[in-house]
C-alpha cells in the first residue's frame, strides 16, 4: 500500500470532490442523515478543507478540516484514499 503524504489527500480529495468523484459509504450516509448534511454539503466540505490530518482509523484515511458545507458551517470529512483509487471514499462527516 501506497501511503500518501498530507498534501496529496487533501489534493486529491479536492480534486475528487470537484469532478464530482466521491463514493460514500453507508455508514458515512447514515452519519450525514443523523447531522442534516447533503451530498453537496460534504462535496463542498471537502472542495473547501484547508487540513488534512491522518485519522485512527486506518493507512490512508484523512481527517480533512476546515472546510464550510455550502451554509458555511464547518463540517469535518473522514476520507479514504487507496492505492490507485482515483475517487475519494467518504468514511463518516461529523460538525465542527
């Protein structure tokens, strides 16, 4: 497996989300219907992020911070990104 450095995730998760190239898993669906977020809110989250942090949850997952869903409020994305995988998987989103 391929680990990633900070500024490779957040590009490609930047650039995943601007082409509209985000896979979401059931959980991370499950989490966006809990917190009132849409599809678009997490793409704009995500196309917006200023951080990537890495998360505890496994290689290559990212903790992307800092960016605004589309009413501004910041809204914290968990991505995975694997080896070769051009799309981004949406893990969970949780509120600032």
């Amino acid at each position: 497996m391929v680990q990633v450095t900070a500024a490779e995730a957040l590009r490609t998760a930047r650039a995943a989300a601007d082409a509209n190239r985000l896979r979401f898993t059931r959980h991370a669906t499950e989490r966006m219907q809990e917190r009132t977020a849409t599809h678009a809110d997490v793409r704009e989250a995500v196309r917006t992020a200023d951080t990537a942090v890495p998360s505890d949850d496994g290689p290559n997952r990212w903790l992307l911070c800092g960016g605004g869903d589309l009413d501004e409020c910041e809204l914290r994305v968990v991505v995975a990104i694997d080896e070769g995988e051009v799309t981004v998987t949406v893990v969970t989103v949780f509120p600032q």
